[in-house]
C-alpha cells in the first residue's frame, strides 16, 4: 500500500502534550496517510508565532492549537487563512460545553493543567517509589504500593508500571522467574492490587527473541523455548489463580490500554477493600 504524508502543525502555549494526543488518535484512523508532525510547545510570545509562521507558510497542512492568548490565536488563524491551511482551536469546543454547563467564563491560564499542586508532588512520589521496586527490587515494604504487577519475562511490567506512575499509583513489579522464590510479602499484602500480565507464547517468544538478537546472545536459550515458555505462563496463572488475583492478557493490548484495564480494576479494588 502507498503511504502518503501531510504536513501536521501543532501550535501549544504549554507543552503539547494535549495536542500530540488528540491528533494522533486521528490519524490512527487514516492507515493510508502519515503525519509529518510539527511540535511547537511553549508559544507565547509574539517572536514565537513569527518563527511558526514562517514554517507554516513553507510547509502548509493542518494546524491544531491550543492558545489561552487570544491575540496568537486570531494571528495564527489569519495566517492559516491566508496560506489555505485547515485551522482548529481543539479546546475551545470543550471549554464553550463547560461554559455553557458551569454559567462561568474561564480563567485564560497558558499551562494551568500543569501547576505544582499536591497531584503534581503525587505523581512525582509514585514515580519515585515505581522505580525503587521496578523489577522485584525492594520486597520488603510491597504493602505501601497501590498496584503490584506480576508476570514473566516481556510481559511489558516496567514500562506499564512507569505509566502507572505517571498517573499517580505507586506501582510494584515483580519479575515470576522459574527457580527464583517470590518475596515474602507478595501473597499477603492487604492494600495493593496485584495483576496478573500474560501473553501468548508465540508473542514472549518472539519479543525474546529481538532481546537476544540486541544482547548478541545465543540462540538456543531455554528463555526462547517455547515448551519452557509455555510452562512460565501456566505457573503464572496458577499462581493468580491460587491467589484470586485478576489477570491481563497483553498479547495484542499497547501498554496504554493495559493500564486503562488495570487502573479500571483499581477503581473496583478501592470500592471492595476486603476483595482479597
């Protein structure tokens, strides 16, 4: 299938992250076209939208926005005009909904979803807290944690636990490694959830795989067997299994909708305290 590209211009007084995510999920549903992103956090000043103009005129596609400034905003939709560039404010339709709902003007603050408040200094303390018991690191106080996840080897525990953290839980991972015994605490901690990640054999087989090709390690480790790998995943769902604890098939799932699948099992957690 031939690709085509378009030119994507996302124009942030903050940090774009807003913008990055809304238009992604839109092109996604383009599978003949990519986007050729343009980021350009932090706009506010006049110099600024200058330099983007510029860009923009020499590279004409679709513009998306989000400034509180509402003099950028109407220079930066002029110069669309001109250029016959798409232009799209992606907050202003939800802030009219609040608007309307709330009977309250907004404040027209650059950046206030990213204010130093007691949310920021909590993501911050679970960041910190995730990386000190990443990979089975740090046993000993599992209980303080508000997620532990458990699986073998590529089951993608760490970079779901940084996302996690990233949303404010305190995430635990503990690596299930045959011969290896599990910390003491595991099966008895009272306030965390533990989740269970698994996959099919043929996937971790294959992610081993690349693993050892980068590690330039031999090929014919019991890590890539796939009877050996087969009987890790069995072990792995015995012991949730003997456990009650929920499992989460990852086979076909982006770290992003695991976490969306354990942060919904956190919320029912947190409802039924004596679940476990």
């Amino acid at each position: 299938m031939q690709r085509n590209y378009f030119h994507l211009h996302l124009v942030s007084d903050s940090t774009g992250e807003t913008l990055i995510a809304v238009s992604r999920a839109a092109a996604a549903q383009y599978q003949s076209v990519s986007a050729i992103e343009h980021v350009y956090p932090l706009v506010r000043t006049e110099a600024q939208l200058d330099r983007i103009l510029q860009a923009l005129e020499h590279a004409p596609g679709i513009v998306l926005y989000t400034l509180v400034d509402q003099i950028l905003a109407k220079r930066l939709e002029s110069a669309c005009a001109e250029y016959g560039c798409p232009c799209l404010s992606v907050l202003d339709p939800v802030l009219t909904i609040f608007q309307a709902y709330l009977g309250l003007t907004y404040t027209h603050r650059p950046g206030a979803q990213h204010v130093l408040n007691s949310d920021y200094f909590k993501r911050i303390d679970a960041l910190n807290y995730t990386m000190m018991h990443d990979d089975g690191q740090q046993g000993q106080d599992l209980d303080a944690a508000d997620i532990i996840l458990v699986g073998i080897s590529r089951t993608s525990k760490t970079p779901t636990s940084i996302y996690l953290a990233n949303r404010g839980y305190k995430t635990a991972n503990v690596p299930l490694v045959p011969g290896i015994p599990l910390p003491e605490t595991l099966e008895t901690v009272k306030k965390p959830l533990v989740v269970g990640l698994v996959a099919s054999p043929e996937r971790i087989v294959q992610i081993r795989q690349n693993r050892l090709l980068t590690l330039n390690a031999p090929e014919n480790s019991p890590y890539i067997d796939k009877m050996a790998v087969t009987e890790e995943i069995t072990y792995s769902r015995r012991l949730c299994g003997r456990n009650n604890w929920p499992m989460i098939d990852v086979t076909r799932r982006s770290i992003e909708e695991t976490a969306a699948a354990v942060i919904d099992l956190h919320r029912d957690h947190v409802r039924l305290p004596d679940s476990q």
